[in-house]
C-alpha cells in the first residue's frame, strides 16, 4: 500500500475569468487536504458521498492523472477533508482538483512540475464539466496562495505576487446559493478587460472594486453592499467567483467594523486570514 497526503487553501476572486478568459485571485487559509491510497487491484473509491459533483470530479482527476498503466493495476481510494464551503464561489471545486492532482502525483509521478500537475486538474474540471474553463486562475489560486494573475485560456501564469502579511478577508455565506446567470458577464467583457489590466499593474483592490460591481449587477447582489464595506475600511471588495459569496480583505483591525456591514443580512460570516503558504505533499 502506499498513502500520500496533499494539502492547499482556497482563494477569493479579484478578477472573474469567465467573460474575458483571463483572471485573478487571492489566496486565503481555509484549508483542504485529499488522501490517496494506492493497493494493487482496480477501481476509484471516494470516501466522501456528499457530493455527486466531487465524486464526478475526482473520478476525473485521477483518469487524468495517473498514468493508463497505474490506473489497470491499482485499486485507489480518495478521501477529501475541507473547511472550504462548495457552492459558494470560494474555489472549492478548484481545491479539490489540484489536491487530488497533488496527491496522486506525489505517489504516480513524482517528478512532475508544478504546472503539469495544476494542468491535469484543470483538465479534469473541464472533462467533468465541473467547471466551463477549467477555472485555472482559482486553481492557481489554491496552490501558490498569494495574488495571481492567469492568462485561462493559455493556461499561463502572468503574474505571482506574496499578499501582506497583516490582511483578511471577511467573507458573507449567504443563506440562498442563488446565482444569477454567469454567461451574461460576457456583456460586461470590456469591463472584465478593464479590472484585469488593473489587477496584471498590481492595482488588486481597484480590480476587486470594478469586478465586485460589474459582476453584482448580472448575477443579483446588492451592489450597496459593496460599497459599505468600502465606507467601513475594505481595501477591496467582490462577489467572489460566481457567487454568493462576498468578500471583503480588509486590515485586521477593520474586521470588526466590516461584519457590522454583514451583521443585517441572512447567512453567516467567516474571517479568514490571507494565505501565502504554496501547497505540499507527503507520502505517509
């Protein structure tokens, strides 16, 4: 038997790639790790059964990333651990595929970089159709920590940057998973265009700003409620992915003031501290 364990942590969005193929987004410390398990016989077992849409996604993965021959002689059990809400625009799925991708990596090839393995999970989301775009800047975003900026539809990392050390992000669960419908953000292209060029300069928090109101106006929430977390000390703020989650970074002194804002709506809070800390794997 052979065990290996990944862990990363999920990221907010600064730039939404879907209108443009082009993103950003940033690093934050909820955490996730998946375990593999290679013995010798066949077949792909996940532990975890909340999901129909993990278990398409993992399955996905682990045919994309372990090699044909490895796939015939091994029986490989996944199991995933996360503290990332799924379903909320907080890059959950993304988590899951890179750590997955890790994890299998670790054990099947070892000397893969860390594109390829970032790659296969890309892939994987779009074969699953988990994701329209493989959503590579999420995934980025989940395995550097940090600000990222990626070219989605090259599958190209154009810019990494190390995010400041005394920052959070306040992030508004909404109680509704509603969501707008995400392939009206093209009609905004220009703008997208526009909040990326800003982001690729490392103007992060105007790009989060302009994305936060182009994108809260097509898929349904109150743009007013960007603008008070503005007025109560974020430096940015944005639906995050597709929704409905919002997100603000603000300095840690300002949390308090920032879930004042959040305080009269429906759902829940979390604080999480920015993240910077690149994903690992170990064999156990």
């Amino acid at each position: 038997m052979v065990l290996s364990r990944a862990s990363m942590h999920g990221a907010i969005s600064i730039v939404n790639a879907i209108a443009t193929g082009r993103g950003a987004t940033l690093g934050i410390s909820l955490g996730i790790e998946a375990q593999v398990e290679a013995v010798p016989g066949r077949g792909i077992i996940y532990d975890n059964k909340e999901s129909n849409l993990s278990a398409r996604l993992i399955k996905s993965v682990i045919e994309t990333s372990v090699p044909k021959a490895d796939l015939e002689r091994n029986k490989i059990r996944v199991s995933v651990n996360t503290e990332i809400p799924s379903g909320y625009g907080l890059k959950s799925s993304s988590a899951i595929s890179s750590a997955v991708s890790l994890a299998c990596a670790k054990i099947f090839k070892p000397r893969a970089t860390d594109m390829e393995i970032l790659r296969d999970g890309v892939l994987a989301s779009i074969k699953s159709k988990v994701s329209i775009t493989g959503a590579f800047d999420d995934a980025c975003g989940c395995y550097f920590g940090g600000f990222v900026v990626t070219d989605n539809s090259n599958i190209k990392i154009i810019r990494l940057e190390k995010a400041p050390e005394d920052l959070s992000a306040v992030i508004f669960i909404p109680k509704s998973r509603k969501r707008g419908n995400v392939k009206k953000l093209k009609i905004l292209q220009n703008v997208f265009a526009q909040a990326w060029d800003l982001a690729n300069k490392s103007d992060y928090w105007n790009a989060m700003i302009l994305n936060g109101l182009a994108t809260s106006s097509i898929l349904g929430s109150d743009p007013r409620i960007l603008t008070g977390l503005m007025e109560s000390g974020a430096l940015g703020a944005s639906v995050s992915g597709n929704g409905p989650a919002i997100a603000a970074v603000a300095r840690n002194d300002k949390v308090s003031a920032i879930r004042k804002v959040f305080a009269p709506l429906e759902g829940a809070v979390l604080v999480s501290p920015l993240n910077n800390k690149k994903a690992e794997a170990h064999e156990v």
